[in-house]
C-alpha cells in the first residue's frame, strides 16, 4: 500500500491517498504520528512456487531489512499486493488467500449480521402469535424484514416462488447495507472499502446470476432462445437469441458496477473532499482555514448522502436481485 | 499478467473472493437457518393469529345480532300471546255472562209460566171452592129462605108455582 505519509513531503498526491484508502492492504492503518505508522498487522497466508503454504504477520515485512519475507514481499508498483520472488530471477503472484484488511471487515459483517439475527431470534424464541409485537430493536429488524419480503420481494418474484429466494435477497440486502454503513466509519471497526471493491460486487453478482439461472423454468429459456418476436428475427440469422443471450450476462454485469462504482465514488468523494484540507493548509492557513470549513460542511453532507446511499444501493441490488429472478419464473403463456 | 495496471479495487483477486465466498456462505445459511424464519414465521403466525380473532369477533357478533334478534322477535312473540290471551279471556267472560244471562233468562221465564200456572190452578181452585162455597151458601140461604116462606101456606105455593113457571119458560126457550 503507498503511504501517504511518505509523499506529505512532497505535497498531498490526491490519487495515491485516495485509491491508498480505497484499496485493500496487509495490515489495518489507523494512524500516522510523526512519521510512524499505527497499525494492526494482519496474517498473510500464501502458497509459494513449490506448492507449500506460508503463513506470518504481516509485520514481518517491515521487520525484514529488505522488506521480504521467505521471497514474498509486497509490490507497491503492482496495487501493493504480495508477490514472490522464484530463483530463476521473476516474480510472480502466488496464491493469496490472506487476511486483509478488508476480510477482516468482512468477518466483522459477519459476526455482526449474526450476532444481530441471533438477538433477534431469541426474542421470538419464547414468544407466542398472540403475545404483543416487539418494539425497539427487534421491533426495527422485525419490520425492516417484513417490509422487504412483503413490500418488494413479494411483488417483484412474484407469489409463487418468493419465499424460496427470500432468505437470499434478505441476507444480500442485510449484508451489502450493513457493510455500507461499517464503510462509512472511518475507524477500526468500519471503514474497509467493502462494496466498493470489485471482487465483492461479482460475488454478490455471481450469487444473483446462479439463482436467476439456475432456477429458472423453462418458460424463461424458451423466451431467450425463442422469445415471441417475428420469426424472421430469430431465423436464419438468431439475432434476438443473441441479444437475450447477452442479456443473461450483462444483468448481474450492471448489478456489480452499479454497487461497485457507486459505493466507491462515494468513498472517493469523501476522501477527495478531505484531501481538500491537507492541499489548501499547504498553501497558507488565510486560504486554508477557509477551505476546511467548506470541505468540513462538504463532508457532513456527503456522510449524510453516502448514509442515503448505504441504504439505496442495498435496497436496489435486491430489488433488480428480486425482479431478475421474477422474470426467471414467468407465467406460462397458452 | 494485466497490460495496464488498474488499481486493486478493479482487480480481480482470488483471496478475497475465496473468503467472501466463505464470509457469505456462513453468514447466508446462519441467518437463512437462525434468523429470517424466526421472524418470518412469528409474523405470518401473529397475521394468522389476527386474522382468525377478527373472523372469531365477526362471528361473535353476528351471533349477538342473531341473539338480539331473537330475542326480539321473542318479546314480540310473548306481547302477542298475552294480548290473545287477554282477549281470550275477555271474550270467554262475555260468553259466560252472555251465557248465565240467558239462563236466568230462561229460568225466569220459566218460573213464571209455572207461576202462572200454578196461579191459574189456584185460581181455577179458588173459584171452584167460591162456587161450592156460594152453591152451599146460596142452599143454605135457600134453605132458610124457604124454611120462613113456608111458614105461610100461601107464599109458599105462590112460590112454588113461580118457580115452576119459570123453570118451565126456561124449558120452553
């Protein structure tokens, strides 16, 4: 990971810092003091060249006079990811199933996801139909979770198969907006670029596209490879099942790049506009002190969005999750 | 190896889909299992729960609608009887004074005519006793009449030729 810390010298390069924040990293940063860096080291685990498992603190690659440890080390050129060093004199990137940081984020999800469900849970444990509603805290995830099933995934699959997929899209929804709000956090316990990282928006994207494809009827294929359209646009030249073809694909396509590029332009912004403070205090304190009250205001009011958005980019994943798979199970047409 | 170098975000990684992968499937089959259900079923429960109170309370109260109607109907019922039997009533009481009226009607007027009867009867006694009272007076009379008549030799014949004359007019009409 480049650190900032190192080009303050030489002036605030926006990019670097931004894209520093966005990326995924070896160890945990919280802080710089005077040059130094507080972080917590995070456990690398890779696979060598010749098959065999390593396992160590990150820290260590500090501690190695030549920054690398048993030939890995991290390639600040190549996005600051692990690469090793083979004797014949190359470096290639070796199996890396570490715990960065932001899968140390994505634990703390998931044992928040499941400390909050089991809390729920157990209220209901000894509840009977006809004692009274719940309030507070299980009353919200109650009626978050009965609004999302009854309001939009009940409509959007349709009647017939929506409890089926409603544990997916719920735990989607829950998941993506529980990490959005954790990457508003600027602190330990949030603020990993979760949603905002590629690899995530595919999973979930993978996740979407296996349950729209894998479930679908045969009504949902017979309208892709030959969809009710006049015949001379399906035969001799396919061109309709071609594009609903590539209408399979580019489906979750645009599920992953919307969450993705929203969530990480919000962070960007954010980041840019506190980047704002660090520039202007450089060129004097008349033009700076003025600056980041601005950008402070600016900052309150895109913490403010992004909070919005947290919520809206889940909401949206799983209402086109919902509808794609609605459209997988379309009404037989006589 | 990628041509252009584009930054870790946009970069697919193999690592972090692996745990994802694992983060996902623990949390999704957790909360699918543990979570979702609990409160799912508890509210499609309590909705069940409502629902059938309301269809009970539905019924309860058209069973109360019923019940008020009855008993309604019921009052209604029993206000007519009474005035039927009331005016049964009145009615068997008119027929018996009419009744009782006419007998003693009827034995009035049967006493009377046995009344008159029996007066007829005594009267007819009575002027039978009269005319036997006045026959044997008037034989008496005659007889004392004639006994001091008879005194004189003259009168007497007189009297006898008188009577005769007239007996013998009398014949003779």
């Amino acid at each position: 990971m480049a650190s900032p810390a190192v080009q303050e010298e030489e002036g605030v390069n926006v990019k670097e810092v931004v894209l520093g924040h966005l990326s995924d990293a070896y160890e945990w940063h919280i802080l710089t003091w005077n040059g130094r860096h507080v972080s917590i080291p995070l456990p690398v685990i890779v696979r060598g060249h010749e098959g065999q498992w390593h396992c160590f603190s990150s820290a260590r690659f500090h501690e190695a006079e030549d920054h690398k440890v048993n030939g890995f080390y991290i390639d600040n050129e190549r996005n600051g990811k692990i690469y090793e060093s083979v004797p014949d004199g190359t470096t290639i990137r070796p199996l890396d199933l570490s715990i960065t940081k932001n899968v140390v984020q994505l634990w703390i999800v998931v044992i928040l996801m499941i400390s909050i469900f089991t809390c729920t849970a157990r209220w209901y444990k000894h509840k009977k139909p006809e004692d009274e509603a719940p309030g507070g805290f299980v009353g919200m995830m109650e009626m978050l979770v009965m609004s999302l099933q009854d309001d939009l995934i009940r409509p959007s699959v349709g009647e017939a198969h929506y409890r089926k997929y409603s544990p997916f899209l719920l735990t989607a929804f829950f998941f993506i907006f529980i990490t959005n709000l954790l990457g508003l956090i600027p602190i330990f316990p949030g603020g990993a670029n979760i949603t905002g990282n590629i690899n995530i928006t595919f999973f979930l994207a993978i996740c979407t596209f296996l349950m729209i494809n894998l479930f679908g009827n045969k009504e949902y294929w017979k309208e892709i490879f030959w969809p009710p359209v006049p015949t001379w646009l399906k035969v001799p030249v396919p061109m309709m099942p071609v594009i609903e073809l590539f209408g399979i694909f580019t489906k979750p396509f645009a599920l992953m790049v919307r969450l993705f590029a929203n969530m990480m332009a919000g962070h960007a912004i954010i980041l840019s506009i506190t980047c704002i403070i660090f520039i202007t205090s450089q060129v004097g304190v008349a033009i700076g002190a003025p600056m980041s009250v601005a950008s402070l205001v600016m900052m309150i009011f895109m913490n403010a969005l992004e909070l919005l958005v947290a919520f809206i980019q889940a909401y949206v994943f799983t209402m086109l999750s919902a509808v794609f798979i609605g459209m997988a199970h379309p009404a037989h047409h006589e | 190896m990628l041509s252009i170098n584009l930054p870790s975000i946009l970069t697919p990684d193999a690592g972090l889909l692996f745990w994802m992968l694992l983060a996902f499937l623990v949390v999704f089959f957790f909360v699918a299992k543990y979570g979702f259900p609990a409160i799912i079923n508890m509210v499609d429960e309590r909705k069940k729960y409502i629902d059938q109170a309301l269809a009970k309370a539905h019924e309860a109260n058209e069973k109360l609608m019923g019940i008020q109607q009855e008993s309604q109907q019921l009052i209604k019922q029993a206000r007519q009887e009474q005035a039927d039997i009331i005016r049964q009533a009145q009615e068997t009481a008119k027929g018996i004074i009419q009744q009782a009226s006419v007998k003693a009607q009827e034995e009035g007027a049967a006493r009377l005519k046995d009344v008159q009867q029996q007066i007829m009867a005594e009267k007819e006694n009575a002027l039978r006793e009269i005319r036997q009272t006045v026959a044997t007076l008037s034989v008496k009379i005659a007889e004392k009449v004639i006994q001091k008549e008879l005194s004189s030799q003259e009168a007497h014949q007189v009297f006898i030729t008188k009577l005769v004359d007239e007996a013998l007019d009398e014949k003779d009409k």
